[in-house]
C-alpha cells in the first residue's frame, strides 16, 4: 500500500480554506439579513423532510450542494434565536468572539476528559471559572485555589443534575452510589422551579414523590417559612432531606428566590443548598444588580449559563461547587485504560469526574475571547442596557389600557396580560408570532394566560422593543376590534 | 435613549468576517502543521495557567492578542488529537466538512430543545438518524417511522445513561421516576466494560453493587452462559434484573460480546438490552465487518459514536430506540412555558424529552455534510484503510522477536506488549510519549500491562503507521539494551 496510490477522498486544506471563506460569508450574510426572517419558523411538520433523499448518498457530492440546502432547505425551517426581535423563552446568545472561539475548537478538535489529554483545555476552563468568580463577586469558595471550583457543563440540566448528586453522595456516605437510592431522600424547590429539578430527581432515583414543591409569596418566590415547616414534617415521618434548589431568576416570572433566607434553613438542617441562576445570573456582572446573590455566600453549588444572556455560544453553562471532593466523589471512577501520571500525581483536575459525559470539547475558548473582546465593561454596557429596555417596555404596560402586568418583574423580562383575558391574550400571541415580525412565548401565573417579554438578544436595540410595543397595541386592536 | 448615540462593544460584522477569515487561516496552518508538534502536550501543570492574567480585563481588546496567545500560550498545552500520529484511546475525529457544519451552527446560533424552536434543527437530526440505520444495516425497528428512532446525544456515556433509565421506567411501569429507586433493580454489563455503565448506575440511583461485571472469555468477550446464570440467581434472591448492556468493541481491548446470544438470554428473562458500539460501530458502514451487530435486531437501544472514527466533529453520538414511548416516558416533562401548538399535536418529535438537557444545539449539519461530502463509498474506503493498516501492524507483532499481542483483536485496535514483562512496556510507553513523535496509551489484560495501538485518526496513513512501529521497535532496543 503507497500513500500515493491511495485515492483520498478527504477535503484537502486550500479547498477547506476556500470553503470556509465561502462558509464565514454565508454566515455573515445571514447575520446581517436576519432581521428579514420570519423570527418564528413558519414551517409544517415534514417540510423540511419532504425535501430530503429518503437515502444516504453512495458517492460523495462537492460543496456547492451543501451551502444551496443550507439557504434553500434548512434556513425557512429555523426559528431565529439571533434575531433581534426574538424576545422568546430567553436568549441563547452568539457573539462574533465567541463565533471565532468555536471555529478554533472545532480547528483543534481536541479532548478535554483528562488534564493530560490537553492541558491547556482543563487550565483555560478553570482560569475562566475563576475569572467569573471575580466578574460576578461570587464567593471566593467557588475559585478553584480553595476546595471548590467551578466546571463548564453541557446545560443548567446537567449542572443541577450534578449538584443533586454531589449532595446525595455527601448525605448517604456514598451509600447511594453503591446500594442505589432507598426512596428515603427527599428534595426541595419553589413551586415555581424550572422542570430540570424535576427531571434530575427522576434520572437520580430520587422520584418526584420525593421532590417537594415549596409554597411560593406572591411575587412567586419561595417562602423560607414554608420550607422550613416541610423539611420538618418530612424528618418527622422519618424521610431524609438533603437537597434544596433555589432559584435566582425562575423561568416563569424570573422571581428571586431569598437565597439568605433560604440559607438559614439548609444550614441548620446541614442540607445541600444549589442555586440555579441561568439566565439571570450574568446580570450580576453588575454591581447594581448583584443583589440577586445575596446568600449565595452560604450555598454548596451554583450554576448559571454564560450560553443565555452572556454571549456566549450554547453550549456553556457555568457550574461552581464549594466543596469538590463531593462532586468528584459522586461521579468519579478511574478504569486502566484512563490512569496517566498527572492524574495519579494529583496535582490537576481531570474534568471528566465533575460531569457525566467523559469526552469533552475545548469550551473555554469561546469564553475566553468573550470576555477579553467585550471586557467586563463593554458586558456590563449591554446587560444595563437590556434591563433599561425591559424596565421602559413596563412602564409601557403599567400605563395601557389594554395590557396589564401578571407580576413585577426585575431585570430583563416583563410578564403581561390583556386585560380581556386569557383567550384574548393567547390569541394575540399566536397573531404576532405568525407575522414573523416578533416572537415571544408564555407562561401560567395565578393560572392566568400570560406573555413573557424576555429582553436580552445580543444584538437587540430600542427600535426592536418600540417596534414589538407597536405590534402587540395593533394585533390587540384588531383581536379585540376595539 | 436612541440607538445612534449608544456605544456598542459589539464586533461590527466586516471585522467578523475579516477576524473569521484569519481564523479559518489559523486552523488550515494548525492542520497543515500539526505532524510537527508533540502529539502529547509536553506542558507541566500550571504551565499555561501561569501565562494568563489573575483578572478579567476591564476594557475589551482586540482580535489579534486572542490569536496570538492561542498560538503562543494554547498551542503548546495541546494534546493533538488530529495528529495523524496520535494513536492513544479511541480516535476523536474531525473533518473538513464537519468543521465547515460547526461554522454554520455556531452562526445560526438556534436551540434544537422542541421541534418548534427550529423544525429544520429536529427534522434533519431524524433524517441523519434514519441514514444511518441504512449505512449501518441497523434493524428497521430503530428508523423513525416506526415506533423507534434515533437522536444526537451529548456522548455515549450520555446514551448508556438514557438506555439505563428507559429500562427502568418500563420495568417498574413509571414507578422509579415517581417513588424514587428501592435498592432491587439489577443491571448486567461484561467485566470488560466501558466505565460509563458504572457511572450510570451511580447517577440513576441503581448502585453500583447492584451492576453485575459478568465473566468474560479468553477474548474478554461476556459469555452467555455466566449471564444468565447470575440473572437467575438474582431472581432467586427476589431481586429484579432490568438491563443488560452488551459492547461491540469494549475500550479494552475491542472484545465483541455475542450480542445474539446474549439477546436469547434478555429475550428469556424480558430484560432490556443495550449495545454499546461506541468506537467500532462505525466498522459496520463496510458490509464485510457488518457481522459485528449481528443480533442487533433484538436490541431494544443501540449507541456508536459519528465523533468517534466517523469524522465528525465531538458532540455527535447517535442514539437508537426501538421504543421510543419508554424513552420519551422516562424523561419527558412539560411545563406551561415550553407548551406549543405542535408539541400539543403530538405530530412532532421534541428531542428534550430524549436526553437529560434541555437546550440543544444544532449538530445534525455536521453530520449531513460529513455523509454528503465523503458518500458512503468514501467513508467505507477510509474505514477499510484503516482496519487494513492495524492488521498489518498486527502482522508485524506476531512476527515480532520483542512483542507479543495481548489478544487477537479485529477491526483496528491492537493490544501488545513487551516480552519482558510490565516494567519494560511501561517504560516504552512513557518514553515514545515524551518524544512527541507518536502517543499511545495502555490497558490492563489478564493483569499485564499492555499497549493499545489505535489507528482510526482521519489522515493516519501508512506512513505514520510504519514509523511508529519503527520508533517502537528502537525504543525498545534503547530501553533493554538489546
């Protein structure tokens, strides 16, 4: 066999080169124009599908194809999360720098499941957590020259997921890792929790017969009180709490939970306390609003998504632990063929052991040039102006006539209603998210149909604000007939 | 406030584009260059930390900086795992085209958590997934028109997780997700398995003592037999075996249990079974090592990893269900904010409900480029030179004075070591690793240490191959003195 007698069929490098200009441009192009874009996919079920050879292609095809399907296939099939006047669920912000981070890890392609099997992607990840650390003043005990540390998972998901089982491991002894779960362990979050609490307590053997809803005020934040009556009730009849989830910033409403409220129960019941901010944690990389931290002091973990409103490419999600021999201890198993000598040695992080998946991408990247392009200054600029936005926009509804507020929201998000009811409202959502101009999405407060105004697209600007403000006032005339 | 008169720390998209086309120039240097580096990072630990600033800047900065310190202060802490010298684990392949589908899904920046969020995003993963039941000859039952389907996980340490919890949900008919684990469940894996099926039983709360490491053969295959045997007697002690997860290609050693005739014994007992093809999988593009699923068709959830040897860019494993309602049972939840009038159709697919996280990105691009750019033809030529150039290699170790193979492995993996003993081949090992030239890593088999020669890297070539056994060869000399 001779190299030079074998046909390759890879790409070869100056043809990548040409490609990927074409690639940059088409992105570029798309960037530019997405505001042309119904914001809403106004695709069918099997649209795209129909489109496709029902079979794999025998022989390979050139490039060209490829960037045709991308415009004339898959682009009428994408809702868009980059458009300004995406105002849905909550951001999931790309930036230009972190663009460019992603091209360089997909470039380099390298693992990051032990620190030797790239230690600049362990060592980049643990200076950028540690950076973060310092941006959004949380406690120290999260840096990663204390016992803690702080580790990029997939999603809030995996990040809660992972807080439940380093707690669960520290109540049972490890216990739980080696005989399983015994339905003993009971949880606790606000009623007003994001369905992720939920869904770890069923993948950790927990059951959500064991996860407790707490009793939420009327700005939908969890009530100390309550808690605490609950945790005592559940050691009363004999079951074991271990686990408690507050929220900073709930999905619904973006209500505070009172972390240092809810601090004092889970320090004298010695439970695991997590606190999951993942979209409205960055806002704390201002000053002014790092008030929504008050407590985190006091918490065993910590997670929140530089992915949301951080402009930073999904996936990236934030998470701090306070004491990492627990997380390290529910998740570790060290088989032959992973032993190398700096893991044996002891003096490195091998981030395999502080999530579920082994293999990791290099994610540091991206966030590494996020921050050094924007400075915590240029983020502090746009997160401010954000908020100013969703502040005005409310002012905007607390004086309609026809639109009211379902609850005073902080920060970015703005939770409304029309005042003729939930049939009215759902109507007027449906309207402006098929006119493709504008898409935002609901919830259900005090089970009233209620619009969600979430402010916080990268590249969003007064004139998308104003514009939707305009849109919601004319579909309401015209739904209402008024 | 007017848009005009705010500052704006965004990259304007001109500078985007020219800042991307330096990057796509740093990464076809970085490949046209990467034989000249060592394969393994010869970095010592906080020796790129050390180069970083204590403090997150305050101001932003330019691009060029950022490029520079990637060369500068990254580079050297990469273990280069696009190297065509780099032999170590299991291949991480990327590509040209699947890093040209990284650009665009980092460009358009979209979720992928429900089928209206960006229908192209769910309806081209399904497409790429029924591709491959027909690449690979998978049984229909896993094609999405039926009661099965296929889905982009995170890892396949993810897969084996989701696998786990579906047996679950259906063997205790949704009582583990509400009541939590009792202790009683039991779950089979080969004594050789990968060490993700542990750590799966840790996470779901199986325990870890509740995972039987069945006996294996003189190829460290599971033997049938020794399975049922420890099912019955579980059964005798009142417990309730679940699952069973066979390997197609163990990381060992690339043992490949007899998945029909363990399939006989799941049928017998009505236990789930799960294959593992994580690496290997691949090998079945080519219908001469189609053999290796033989027995799949009785398989209730199949896992390979396209990131793995299939030149697609990490994340990107597949994931098959015959079942999909016990999947999407064990881990779907809906609150009020993800509801939508196609979810509520039930005439969709919302990949959320498949896996632990909710977020998602767009990966099926990568996947449908890679297919689409090589043609099946192609893959099975870079697979089958591959496979061939591994036997050869093992031609060379039976034929040799000084090595000796550990077992007789097919495909592309081969495990050998010294003739004189542990000591040696370690030291081997470490010191052809040191030298930067090629990188390989070890197992333990019948307790002797033994070297793992993987060759699956995308551009490895003969060449590459044969000096690598020539620097084998001399180190061995060098470290006997013979």
């Amino acid at each position: 066999m001779n190299d030079k007698d074998q046909p390759s069929y890879h790409m070869d490098l100056e043809e990548f080169r040409q490609n990927a200009y074409r690639t940059i441009d088409w992105v570029v192009d798309y960037l530019a124009n997405v505001e042309s874009y119904p914001v809403l996919s106004q695709a069918e079920p099997n649209e795209v599908r129909r489109q496709l050879p029902a079979e794999p292609p025998e022989k390979g095809e050139g490039y060209d194809a490829m960037l045709r399907d991308m415009t004339e296939i898959v682009l009428p099939g994408i809702t868009h999360w980059q458009s300004p006047n995406f105002f849905a669920f909550f951001p999931a912000n790309s930036s230009p720098p972190a663009i460019l981070g992603e091209i360089l890890s997909a470039g380099l392609g390298v693992q990051g499941m032990s620190w030797a099997t790239s230690p600049a992607c362990t060592e980049l990840e643990t200076h950028m957590m540690d950076w973060l650390v310092q941006m959004l003043g949380l406690p120290e005990r999260y840096a990663s020259h204390t016992d803690g540390g702080g580790v990029i998972q997939h999603s809030a998901s995996d990040a809660t997921l992972c807080a439940l089982l380093a707690a669960r491991e520290r109540t049972t002894g490890g216990g739980s890792n080696k005989a399983g779960c015994d339905g003993q362990l009971v949880a606790y979050t606000s009623a007003q929790a994001h369905s992720s609490i939920e869904k770890a307590c069923m993948i950790a053997g927990i059951g959500t017969e064991n996860l407790r809803l707490v009793d939420v005020d009327e700005n939908f934040a969890m009530r100390p009180e309550a808690l605490d009556a609950q945790i005592r009730a559940d050691k009363a009849a004999g079951l074991v709490p271990f686990f408690v989830c507050t929220c900073v910033g709930t999905t619904s409403s973006l209500a505070l939970d009172p972390v240092a409220e809810v601090a004092k129960v889970t320090s004298a019941h010695e439970l695991w306390l997590h606190v999951d901010a993942a979209m409205a944690g960055t806002a704390a990389i201002c000053p002014e609003f790092r008030f929504i931290n008050d407590g985190v002091e006091s918490a065993d973990s910590y997670t929140f998504n530089p992915h949301k409103w951080m402009f930073t490419n999904f996936d990236c999600n934030a998470f701090f632990v306070a004491d990492r021999a627990a997380l390290i201890s529910a998740l570790s198993i060290l088989p032959e063929y992973l032993r190398n000598q700096a893991t044996d040695s002891g003096a490195v992080f091998d981030y395999r052991d502080w999530h579920v998946p082994l293999g990791r991408r290099f994610r540091a990247i991206k966030l590494w040039f996020v921050i050094r392009y924007y400075g915590v200054q240029g983020l502090q600029h746009h997160i401010r102006e954000h908020v100013a936005l969703a502040q005005e926009f409310k002012q905007w509804v607390i004086h309609s006539d026809d639109f009211e507020l379902g609850v005073d929201t902080p920060l970015n998000l703005v939770c409304f209603r029309h005042r003729d009811g939930d049939a009215v409202t759902e109507q007027i959502m449906h309207t402006v998210n098929r006119g493709g101009d504008m898409y935002l999405t609901h919830t259900r407060l005090d089970d009233h149909f209620t619009l969600r105004m979430s402010i916080g697209q990268t590249n969003t600007q007064r004139r998308h604000v104003t514009s939707a403000w305009e849109q919601l006032q004319a579909v309401a005339s015209a739904v209402t007939g008024s």
